[in-house]
RNA sequence: GCAGAAGUGGUGGAAUUGGUAGACACGUUGGACUUAAAAUCCAAUGGCCAUUAUGGCCGUGCGGGUUCAAGUCCCGCCUUCUGUACCA
C-alpha cells in the first residue's frame, strides 16, 4: 500500500471537525494551557493565509501540550476591521467587511487545510457587534477612570489641586492626595458643571484633547506613530503631514512605569523587550525653572515669566551658557524683543514649513535664532540669553533645554555655529574638539559648590539646592506619549459617545452596541468630517435611548440640542482597540453578560504562550499590556500581564523584482523650445539595477551628469539636450509583476507596457540597457530587473502562496518543511527546492509500517538498539518543542526513520510511540497509522512517550584522541575505565607511538566520557 | 548616531556546560534497476596537496588574546539585518 496523503488528510480534516477532537472545556481536572497567535490580518478582497508559520508552530505546541494531559485552549478568530479593506470598499463601492460569510468560509478552508487544531466553537469578530459591544464596554470604563498609576503623579495632582484650590475656593488638605477619586467626590458641586466637565476630560484615562496628530491627507485620517515608517504612511507610503485636530486620546502614560517594571515579569524576547523600553524612553534628572529677565516691551500680562526645562544632568548647571526653545514652544512671542521679532517670525515660519520628514532628513544643518531675551542662572544671577532651534522638539519634555555646550554635542555645534562662549565645567578635560558627555569620568570644576564632585554627587547636591531655591526638583521623564485613538474611517468600532453643548456624554452600558450605520459611500463627506457624517441614522435619543435619523439634529457638536436629540461621535476606533482585549474574550466568547465571566477568567487566568510578530512591539503588544493593566486595576482580570510567554516567529519573505525609475524632476538640463519635463512626463525612464547602483554609489543628493544618458534621450527626443541630471536620490525602484519576468531575470518590456492594471504608466516609457544603451525592437539589449527579499505583500507582485505545497505534496509535508527551513524566529526567503527531502521522509516512515504485502507491524519485541533509537528520539524531541527548536526536531524524526529502517524494525512497541512523537508535525499521516495500528481514538490526546535512561546507558565510549587539540583517530574503551588507565591505554596504543615518534608527552588531558587529548 | 540580532560548505542549516566542526536535508557527480523516463536504492561530496593503503596542511567575517582544547569565552575591527532617531 502506498501513501495517498490526499485520501487520508482529506478523512482526517473531516474526522477533527465532525468530532469536535480539539474543543476546550472552560473547567477542567487538568492543567490548562493557553496558546495563541496574533490575529491574522485580510487584505483587500479576502482573506488569505500567506505563509501559516507561526500557526504550525503554535499548533505542534498545542498537540504537544494535550498529548502531555493538558486541557489546551487553541482558539482562532478573525481581526476583521483594517485598512486594506477599507481603502478596496472605496475603490470597489462594495462594504468593507471581508468577514462575510463566504470570506470566512474559504478563510476557514484554507486553514483546516494545513491541519491546525482550532477550538472553532470560540470564533471571535472584532467587527461582529456581539464582540465590539465589549470594546464600547471598555472605553466607557476609562472614560469613567483617573488615572492614578503615573510617575509624576505628585506633579499632576498637584496641578488638579491648584485648580480647585483657586477656582473652587477649597482649601485642600494633604491627605486627600492618595485617594483623588474621593476628594473629587466631596468638593465636586462647588464647580459649576461646564468646568466640571473639563477638568474631568483633563484627568480621565480617555480624554478629548485638541492634540498635533499625524495626519495623512491620502488616506484622509490620523496616523498613529507607529503607523509612520520614515516620515510616510506605512501603508501605501503617502505623505503625513503635522495638524491640529479634536481627537480621543489613551493616556497610556500614565502606565508608562507599570509598562516598563512589569517588562521584568514576563517570558518575552529581549530583543521585543529592548523596543518598549526604548519606546517608553524613561530618562531620569531634574526640572529646572530659569526666570526670564523683563523687558520693557515682554507681552503677557503681568508677574514674570518662567521658563522651565527637563535636564538628565543637573550637574552641569554651571556650564550652561544659553537656553534653546522649540520654535512652537509657547514663550517665545511673549519673550521675543522687538529687534529680533521679524527674524524669529521668519524662523517660525520656515519651520513649520518643514515636514516631518525633510527635518529628519538632515539633521546636520544647524538653524535658529536669538530672541533677544535673557534668562537668570538660578545660582549665578547671570543673564543667559534665550535662543530658538528646532533641534529641540516640542513634543518631548518642556520644549525647552538648558544649553550646555561642553557636556552635550549638539549644544556644542550649535554654540560653535553662531559663536555662544563654550565654558568648560570639566576638570582635566579637553574641550577644544567636541563636547565631553562621559557621565561616569565626570568630575565638576568651576561650579562654586559642586566643583571636585561626580556625576552621582553633583546631581543629588544641585537638586537639593534647586529646591530650596524653589527652581527646581528631581523629576522622570517618559518619552511614550499619549495614544491617539480616533480615527476618521468608516470601519471600525463606533465610540458610545454623543455630545451635548459640544460635552462628549457616555452612552449607558444598557445599550450598547452601538452599531455602525449604513452610509452612501466610505469617504469623509465634503465637509471634511468623517465618513460616518454621511450617515442619515446617526443621532442620539436620550430620552429612549436609541439611534434615530439625524433629520432632529445638526451634526456639528456645539449645536444646541433639538428635542433630545443629540449628535453621535463621527470618529471610529482605530484598528489596535478590538484587539486589545480580544485574548480574554476566547475564554468566554459567546456570554452576552459581560466581557468574559469570573470563572472562566480565573480558570485561564492569562495566555501561556503568544506567537506573533516582533513588528507589534509597539503597537499592539503595548496597548493590549496597557489594557490588561487597567482591567487588572478594575479587578476585573486575576493578572496584569496578559501573556505570560511570547515567542516572535520570523516571515516567510517574497522575492521582489524591480525596475528603476527616474523621477521627472530630476531632470534640470537645459535646451530650447518645450518644457523636457513634459516630454519626460510622458515618457518615463527605467534605468537597470547595474546603472543605479553605479548612480548609488556616488556620495548622495549629488547631481549626476551622465553622457549615456544624455545621448540616448537626445535620440528619442530628437533634439539636442544640452545636458542631464539626475539626483542619485530621486531614482525609484519599482516593483513588476513576476509574469513579465524569465527565468534569467529578464523583463518582457511588451507586456509589461500593455499590462492594464498600470495604464498608461509603462505605454511610453523608455527602458536602458545595462549597457547605457536604449532597448528597441532592432537591437538585442536586455533589461535585466534587480532582486530583492522583502516582505510578502500583494502590492509587491512577491506573493507566493503555499496552497500549491499542499496539493502536490500533503500538509503534512508543508508543516515539515515549514519548520524544516531553519529556526523559527528567523526570517527566510520562500524556497521550495528541498520539499521532496521531507517528502520522502513521510515515504519512509509510511514504508516502516507497510510494504508491498500490506500491514507489518507485529508484536514481536525490540531490539536493543532499537529501543536506544526510539528513547533517544523521545529525548530530542521533547526538549526541541520545549525550546522551540523545530527544526531539529524534524532532523531527528529523519534520523530516527533511517535508523529503524536500516535495523528492519516491525515491533509495536516502538512503532507506536514513534507515531505519537511525529504527529503534532505530521498529524494527518500519525493519524492514520494509529487507527491501523487497531485504535479507534484520534491519536491527538494519546499520552507522550516516557523517556527512560536506561536504554540510552553505553558501556563503552569512542573516545576522540587528539594530539595538540587536533583529532587523529578515535578508541573504543570502556566508560568505566578510570583516568590513569585511559592515559595507560591510549598512550600504549600502536597509533599513539605512531603519532608520538617517539617523543614523550608533556601533558595527557583525560576527560572521562569525552575526551582524551595528548600535548606533545 | 544609539540599541538589539546575526555572519559556519554550492544552498537551507546542525553543533548541550569550551571537548570529534559541517548533523539532517537540498543540490551536484558516479553507479544499480529500467527499452526509456519517473520513482526507488547505493556510493562520493568543505578546500588544497598527496596517493600504494595508511595520510598531510588549511578551514566557522577579519586581527589579536585566554586555554591542554575556541564556531562557542575576552579585547579590537568589518559587514549585514531589524528597531529607533536632533529625547536634552
């Protein structure tokens, strides 16, 4: 009988689903285990797997986890909310949701196709009202929250006092401090409602704030930071630009510190670690306040003016010799003196001017400007003057730093650059090169009561005297900033919120969901509000509380309200909010009284093991711990980590083919008549991959002056160019579809030029040999594409599916051969040139069970050797699925066949367990060799062979000897023998005098059961 | 610039606490079985030199060091990838 695997994955696929094998049961006698992977992304029209690795993973760790007698929750469900779906409904006209059901029908197919044992019966949508209801749930939770976990809390308190200590006129004690929610509670009448309500938007846990935002006018919305790759839009690669808007916000930072201690708590890769450290960025140091010297002409009412900043090194107060603000930092119009006013206006404008993006890009040029104002040194008295650049951010700290140029490089540069004395505040260090920022060999000089002192001492000294002046004290800074969390799409969750007198009001958790109305089209209305401001049933009834047709009501917030009727929220929640929580839900999906229940909760307690991508460190995988912390807080979840052990798998990546393309505006050469732009515009140029990387390796943004090039275009053009530039940096690579591409990588040029997806794009481009030479029909260059590895992505034409793995070898052999490729973390280009290796494996291991005559296992009893096979075997494998080395562990499955074949092993006794230890790889074939082995239950919760020792003990050992550390030949000896008569015997050996020439060893290392080594 | 990870045959990749480098596969070459092909099986396969068998030298990005012994530990570099970026 031979292998079918496609009969039996077929029978077994059916076998799993009809009997439920893999449903978890929410109590159990058992242990339980919890393995999950990140939520799948659809893209555009559907659904679609890519490459399952992190799947296969989690689900050998799952089959493992119940063979061990674990009652194992393996849940799968679908993020069904996303861009990508969004931006095709637009382009299509059709509704964005790609979780219809034929969607999932096909989705579901694809992934029961490779063998993975889901518990389906737990299926959770994050677009599915049933779901969403939940997250509408949260969000009203943090809405009614303070925060009370944050790092400068005393800070930020004490603010809140200040405010009802003036306005409320109520003498707060300080006791009250710990307990802000009941403090609140007793003096909260005294303010009249309108202030109520925004000093609570000011200190909930979700808040409306008029915040700078990311905004992309491509994709018409908000972009969080991480949603940013170099200064565009991550997906698609549009423009963002820097705008002032209404938004909700997640005050993440006020868990910044929770974020960062709770880091030591979990089981996750350090390098994953690294990156929310970094993205939390604490930095420990101290404010200091500098007071600003009146002039004559300072605006802003009376009492003078402070500016304060955030410094890590306090110590080196003495050295300052300038202040830097940001040029948005809100001081300086008040401070600027007439005389430098039109420079500084002139300065604001230009920067603003600047995105993003161009002021990441060069960082080296210097700029700003001196205001005319001038700060007291708190200790000196001296006057310092205050200076505008926009290498200080107004985002980060203060917006505003003490200028210290000997301790801190950029300082230095921009005091060299406009000529600010450099005073050098370091004792025995030269400063006539560059700054000295070497905290640790600090020691402070000219610095009246901190001179002879170290960083450590310096520090501590100055803050205490800053305090006792009042200008200062101790403080920690976090880079992580609030979260954005409004979007303006039309498919996401809707907010619980409408707005009375332009207040946002909670809606009572009663009714929720508040479901996503029907709208005409998916794009921000004319108006430019989003696209849920074409809805016509979109307002609030708050008398019977329901959604009713917005005819009674105007849209805009601030309107008063008509008969009850107020306007809804028009923003949506952004993609990260569904799954923020969606871990919890699996454990009690279909329970419509609350988020999840205690028991089920306390059973599962939290996800033993998380496999996804490292790309979420700071997105996804921060939200969700931040989320989980509050539910914590609530008492709402037993832990305040919501994954105990996290393991990134790496991708599968796509071979990309390019073309290179010379943007128009590169081209500044002069020549009479028409615009060449035009002719350019009309005729794009493709240089090959040899050509731009010859252009690439000349030093950047330096202009090219290329005769090739020059010669070939006066040929097309048929006039005489007087000369060509290119920009080496506006040459763009540009993916092609593999279809034009032959195997020797070159471009079929005519049909890419009539490939409609791209139109007119290609009709009239022009393409260049990597000879120079232009490419026609009457000569015979070729243009040959660049390669590259990246990331599969529709959009980059690299896609290669493993559906056709599996109709042509199996599931089983995809499984193995995914893990096969290398260790799991690692990312790899898809190749399929080894699949028949794996393949024949499971030829292999059929053939151990069935030859010609059929069915040969039998009872006879092992052999040794044998044994020693199958116990080593056992041994191997279990520490590789514990340690996630799966690729080893397919090595050793190869190892163990061969061996068994070799020995013509048929005995039960080994070929049973062998079946148990290969089927989380391959659990379609173990499958169905267990049931002919004579069993009538799946083989998934079979018990995990037990290691025993003792048919892995070895009387004797092949020792290596090696003379000088070089191996020359190996001696079988007993592993009893002791060390002196090791060395008796191997030195008396014919091969070791051989080796020895009659020299005596000067040394002979013996290591018992290792190693024997000879030093001549 | 900073942080993290990595660098081993023609290729993917193995190698416990330092202890026989290249497991297991792919590919290649030769052979068996076939009219032939496929499939299957057997053998060889890091490089160089030698060959009558036994052999010898060099080899884990580069240069040093520690050690009886280094892919592994230490110091100094180079390259690649990922993240982050004027963070005071």
């Amino acid at each position: 009988m031979k292998y079918d695997f496609n009969t039996i994955e077929k029978k077994w696929q059916e076998y799993w689903a009809k009997n439920q094998t893999f449903k978890a049961e929410n109590q159990s006698d058992k242990p339980k285990y919890y393995v999950l992977d990140m939520f799948p992304y659809p893209s555009g029209a559907g659904l679609h797997v890519g490459h399952p690795l992190g799947y296969i993973a989690s689900d050998i760790y799952a089959r493992y986890k119940r063979h061990q007698g674990f009652n194992v929750l393996h849940p799968q469900g679908y993020d069904s909310f996303g861009l990508p779906a969004e931006q095709y409904a637009i382009q299509t006209g059709q509704h964005p949701a790609v979780t219809t059901e034929e969607n999932i029908k096909t989705y579901r197919r694809q992934l029961d196709q490779i063998g993975f044992s889901f518990d389906w019966s737990r299926e959770v949508r994050t677009s599915d009202p049933k779901y969403y209801k939940w997250t509408q749930w949260i969000f009203i939770q943090l809405f009614n929250s303070w925060y009370n976990n944050s790092a400068n809390k005393a800070e930020d308190i004490s603010e809140l006092i200040k405010i009802f200590e003036t306005e409320g006129n109520i003498n707060v004690n300080a006791a009250c401090d710990d307990d802000i929610e009941l403090f609140m509670a007793e003096d909260w009448n005294r303010f009249s409602s309108e202030r109520q309500q925004q000093i609570l938007l000011q200190y909930r846990l979700t808040y409306l704030a008029e915040t700078e935002v990311n905004w992309c006018p491509a994709l018409g919305t908000v972009l969080a930071n991480d949603e940013i790759v170099n200064g565009v839009s991550e997906r698609g690669g549009h423009p963002v630009i820097r705008k002032k808007m209404t938004q909700w916000s997640m005050r993440i930072s006020a868990y910044a510190e929770r974020l960062l201690q709770g880091l030591h708590t979990i089981d996750w890769p350090e390098p994953l670690k690294e990156m929310q450290r970094n993205w939390i960025g604490k930095s420990v140091g101290a404010s200091v306040t500098f007071t600003v010297i009146p002039h004559v002409t300072m605006s802003g009412g009376e009492g003078s003016h402070h500016i304060s900043v955030f410094t890590t090194r306090p110590d080196t107060i003495f050295g300052v010799s300038f202040m830097t603000l940001a040029p948005e930092h809100e001081l300086v119009s008040q401070i600027t003196t007439p005389e430098h006013k039109a420079e500084v206006d002139a300065y604001i404008e230009a920067t603003a001017k600047r995105s993003e993006r161009d002021r990441m890009a060069d960082v080296k040029t210097i700029t700003g400007v001196f205001t005319g104002a001038y700060v007291e040194h708190p200790f000196t008295k001296e006057p310092i003057p205050v200076w505008i650049g926009d290498y200080v951010l107004a985002g980060y700290g203060t917006g505003a730093v003490m200028s210290v140029p000997c301790g801190d490089q950029r300082d230095y540069d921009f005091a060299k650059h406009f000529n600010i004395s450099i005073p050098n505040i370091f004792e025995g260090v030269d400063i006539s090169e560059e700054a000295f920022a070497d905290k640790d060999n600090t020691i402070i000089a000219n610095s009246d009561f901190l001179n002879g002192l170290n960083y450590k001492d310096a520090t501590k000294k100055v803050i205490e005297e800053l305090e006792k002046l009042g200008q200062g004290q101790g403080k920690t800074n976090y880079r992580l900033r609030d979260a954005v969390f409004s979007r303006q799409r039309y498919w996401g969750e809707p907010f619980p919120v409408y707005y009375v007198n332009g207040m946002p009001q909670m809606i009572d958790e009663a009714y929720l969901p508040i479901e996503l109305p029907e709208v005409e089209k998916y794009l921000p209305t004319e108006t430019g509000e989003p696209p849920l401001g074409n809805a016509t049933v979109w307002a609030w009834d708050a008398e019977n509380n329901k959604v009713v047709s917005n005819d009674l009501c105007h849209s805009e917030r601030n309107e008063e309200s008509h008969n009850g009727i107020y306007p809804l929220e028009l923003n949506t929640m952004p993609g990260w909010a569904g799954s923020s929580q969606y871990f919890n839900r699996y454990m009690d999906p279909h329970n419509d009284e609350a988020i999840f229940s205690q028991e089920a909760i306390n059973y599962w307690q939290q996800v033993d093991l998380y496999i996804g991508g490292s790309e979420h460190a700071t997105g996804h995988l921060l939200y969700s711990r931040f989320w989980q912390k509050f539910m914590f807080d609530k008492g709402l979840v037993p832990c305040d980590e919501f994954a105990k052990k996290l393991i990134n798998q790496g991708m599968i990546l796509g071979t990309s083919a390019f073309v290179y393309r010379v943007s128009p505006n590169s081209f500044g050469f002069d020549t009479k008549g028409e615009k060449i732009i035009d002719l350019i515009k009309k005729h794009p140029i493709f240089i090959s991959k040899i050509l731009f990387d010859e252009l690439n390796k000349l030093p950047e943004s330096i202009k090219v002056f290329n005769e090739d090039l020059k010669s070939m275009l006066n040929e097309v053009f048929e006039r005489k160019l007087v000369r060509v530039d290119i920009k080496t940096t506006e040459i763009q690579p540009l993916h092609v579809k593999v279809k034009y591409i032959n195997a020797s990588d070159e471009l079929d040029i005519d049909g890419l030029k009539k490939d409609e997806e791209f139109g007119e794009d290609f009709e009239n481009a022009i393409f260049v040999s990597d000879n120079s030479r232009l490419i026609h029909k009457d000569n015979n260059e070729k243009y040959i594409v660049g390669r590259d590895v990246e990331k599969m992505s529709k959009s980059k034409y690299n896609v290669v599916n493993p559906d056709a793995i599996c109709e042509q070898y199996g599931a089983d052999s995809l499984r193995l051969y995914e893990m096969f490729l290398g260790p799991l973390e690692q990312y790899k280009p898809w190749n399929t040139a080894g699949i028949t290796g794996v393949h024949s494996f499971l030829k292999k291991l059929w053939k151990l069970y069935f030859d010609d005559n059929g069915f040969k296992v039998t009872d006879t009893s092992p052999t040794k050797e044998s044994l020693k096979t199958l116990h080593k075997t056992i041994k191997k494998v279990q520490e590789d699925i514990e340690n996630f080395s799966f690729n080893t562990s397919v090595s050793t499955f190869m190892i163990a066949v061969n061996e068994l074949t070799t020995q013509k092993c048929t005995s039960k006794t080994i070929l049973e367990p062998l079946l148990i230890l290969i089927s989380p790889y391959a659990p379609h074939i173990a499958e169905e060799l267990w049931q002919v082995l004579g069993y009538n239950e799946s083989i998934a919760t079979a018990p995990f062979p037990v290691f025993d020792e003792k048919h892995l003990v070895e009387s004797t050992k092949n020792y290596p000897i090696s003379f000088n550390g070089k191996m020359r030949f190996t001696m079988e000896l007993p592993l009893d023998m002791d060390k002196e008569e090791i060395e008796k015997t191997v030195l008396a050996s014919e091969k070791t005098q051989e080796q020895l020439q009659g020299r005596t060893p000067k040394k002979v290392i013996v290591v018992p059961g290792k190693i024997v080594n000879i030093v001549g």
